[in-house]
C-alpha cells in the first residue's frame, strides 16, 4: 500500500471530541492516509514521512459528507409538478405515484445509470457515503431490482416499499400494508440493511408503520423513520420505541417528541432541502440541538420534494433558516449523518477512519455557509482514492 501525507491544511476539521470546539479542529495540520484508512492526524510540523505528499495549500480538509437519507433509484423527473407548485400548488404525498408510474416502466439499466450520475454528483460535492431507499417500484418486482440496483453502489440500503400505498392498492390499504410486511420483505431482506416507512396523512399511519418495521426488525433491518414531515404524528414516538437509527425531517414537533428524541439514540435528521422545494416552514433545529438530540442534515434527494444532492446547499439552509451555527450544520452533514447510518468508520477523520476527506477550495469550513451555491470542492478521497 501507498502512504500519501496531506500536509499544508490550515484548518483540519476531525470530529475528534478530544481536539478544540464542536469539530476538533487542528490548525496547520497534516494528515496521512494509507491505503483505504487515516493513519495519523496532527500538527503538520510533527507528522511522520510518507511515500508521497499532497500540499493541501492551506485550505480546509473536511471528513467527506454523509448523505443518510437519499431516493436515488427512480426514472422520469417532475419540473412541471415543481414549477406548479411554485407557482401556488400545495405539496401532498400522492405527487410520488408519478414517480412510481416511470420507474416501473425504466429499464434495469436506466435505474442504475440514474444511480450512478447522482452518486457521481454528490461525490463531485464532497459526499462519500449515501444512503439510499427504494420506494418508487411498490410492486415485489420493482422494489426487489431497486435494492438490488442500489446495493451495487451503496451498503446503506433501505427498503421503503411502504413509501405510499400502491396505486393497485388505492381501495384496500390493508392489503398493500400484507405484501410490503410479507412476499414484498422477503423479496428485498437480502439487498437491504434499513426498513423505513412514510409516516404521514395520506401514506402510512401510526399502526400500518408500526407493522412494516416490527417485520423489517423480525427479518434483521434495521428501522428508520421518515416522520412529522407535514404534519404533527406519532413517526417520531415510534421511531424512538422501535430503536430507529433516526426520525427523518422532524418538521412538526411537539415537546414531548423533542424530549424523545433528545432522551434516546435515535438521531433527529432534518432535510432542508424538502422544505426548500415546497416552500413549507423548516424544522426547528435550535430547539433540537438545545434539548440535547443529535441532529443530522441530508439532502432527502429524490425527484419530488428536494431534488439536490448538495450536502453544501442543505448546511447553508440549515444555517440561515434553521438556527445551526456553521460549525453546528457542518458536524450535523458529518458525524451526525454517520451517527444516523451507525457508521464509526465515516464522519471523522481520525486514526483508523475511512479515508474519506474534502478538501475546500476555503480556507475554513463556515465557508460552506459563508459562500452559498458556489462550488467549493478541490478534492475528494474515499477509502483512500483521489476522487477528484
Ligand atoms: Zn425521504
């Protein structure tokens, strides 16, 4: 294997609890990294010899982002719904059958070029590891090949056959709840780690969600919980029972739900970019951070509701709208993403870490808030390879 000593950072950002503030920064820094994991973090005047060097000229070195809540697996797009609805339509949960109809119709290969592009895009803004959910297939068919798709890219995989009720199932909900607990589970248990469920008013209610992650746990998944997202609801509650890695977007909260969440390991992930594109009010991520949850940002990248896959776009959001301080939304896109994936290997960049690094073209990481939708990635590695 090749070492490769990254020298020259002005501000290495480590996670690191035992290094300064929230991001255990270290100034003047340098990094080795050999092979696919970081051997050596430091003062750039004490580091060791490596075979190669890479002089970062004194910009920020950043853990790569940790995306834990993406839709990728999908065909056809939806401008003409956005364009709609900035123009004064309401967003409900029913504009994913659109979505579903496409998908259906998309060949193997289209899905996974589609993955692949999206993945390469968000690689191209820093983000190493993505999660990624099925949820547009809703047929034991289409939900198996999106797994089976997205798994060839990701290990964090989720099956979300309970995304919306099928459209064949429109009169019988109860029918369709059967198939996603039963032939459907068994179809996808093998290319997923995750169950999620859309627990909401016109997707899937309290007891229905309940039932698809109880049967996600029963096969060995791992549940997560996309909840409160439109409206007030007991998402988050059961999330927390059920020992869900993370409650997702967390936008209608009531206190007993913030006490929840702040008492348990379930990490609060807020996806700013959903209320971005359907101008809805953010979550309170202040009020969060204040009662003591984790919180985590993600892009929620998926045709519909947010369609970025800029963790730089959701930190800037997060810090303007939501009452993160930079330092705050950057920890929240790193450590608190892998914390929702329950990932230690990702999300730091320590001794025994992926090597999985973003280097700015800033010399600090505020800039990610600072400077919003200008394009500030100078090179990325993940497990060890230089990217870009
Ligand atoms: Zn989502």
């Amino acid at each position: 294997m090749t070492s490769t000593l990254i020298t020259n950072i002005g501000t290495l950002v480590t996670n690191d609890p035992s290094c300064p503030g929230l991001l255990g920064l270290v100034e003047d820094a340098a990094v080795v990294i050999d092979g696919s994991v970081v051997t050596w973090t430091g003062r750039a005047a004490e580091a060791p010899a490596a075979d190669q060097a890479f002089d970062a000229e004194g910009r920020a070195l950043l853990p790569g982002f940790v995306d834990s809540h993406a839709h990728l697996v999908f065909a056809g797009d939806r401008t003409a719904e956005f364009n709609a609805r900035m123009s004064g339509q309401s967003y409900t949960a029913g504009g994913i059958r659109t979505t579903v109809a496409a998908t259906r119709s998309a060949s193997d290969a289209q899905l996974s070029a589609n993955v692949s592009r999206f993945i390469t895009e968000a690689l191209r803004q820093g983000t190493t590891t993505v999660e990624c959910k099925s949820g547009y297939g809703l047929t034991v068919e289409d939900e198996a090949r999106s797994l089976r798709i997205a798994a060839t890219y990701t290990s964090e995989t989720t099956y979300l056959g309970a995304h919306v009720v099928a459209p064949e199932f429109a009169d019988d909900p109860s029918a369709y709840v059967d198939l996603v607990t039963g032939e459907m589970l068994d179809a996808c248990a093998p290319y997923a780690r995750w169950v999620d469920v859309f627990c909401e008013q016109g997707a899937f209610d309290g007891d229905q969600a309940r039932a698809v992650l109880t049967a996600g746990i029963e096969r060995g998944l791992t549940p997560r919980v996309h909840a409160n997202q439109l409206s007030h609801g007991p998402g988050v509650q059961l999330a927390v029972e059920l020992g869900a890695a993370s409650a997702d977007h967390c936008t209608h909260l009531t206190d007993a739900d913030v006490a929840a969440l702040a008492g348990s390991a379930t990490v609060a992930t807020l996806l700013p970019g959903a209320e971005f594109s359907t101008r809805a009010p953010y979550p309170n991520a202040r009020r969060l951070l204040d009662a003591g949850a984790t919180v985590a940002l993600s892009t929620d990248c998926n045709p519909g509701s947010s369609f970025t896959t800029s963790m730089a776009f959701c930190i800037a959001v997060a810090v303007r709208e939501m009452g993160m301080t930079p330092d705050e939304a950057v920890h929240a896109a790193t450590t608190g993403g892998a914390r929702a994936l329950r990932r230690t290997d990702v999300g730091h960049i320590s001794p025994g870490a992926r090597a999985d690094l973003l280097l700015l073209d800033a010399p600090s990481p505020v800039h990610l808030a600072y400077r919003p939708g200008v394009p500030l990635t100078a090179a990325v590695w993940r497990a060890g390879v230089r990217e870009l």
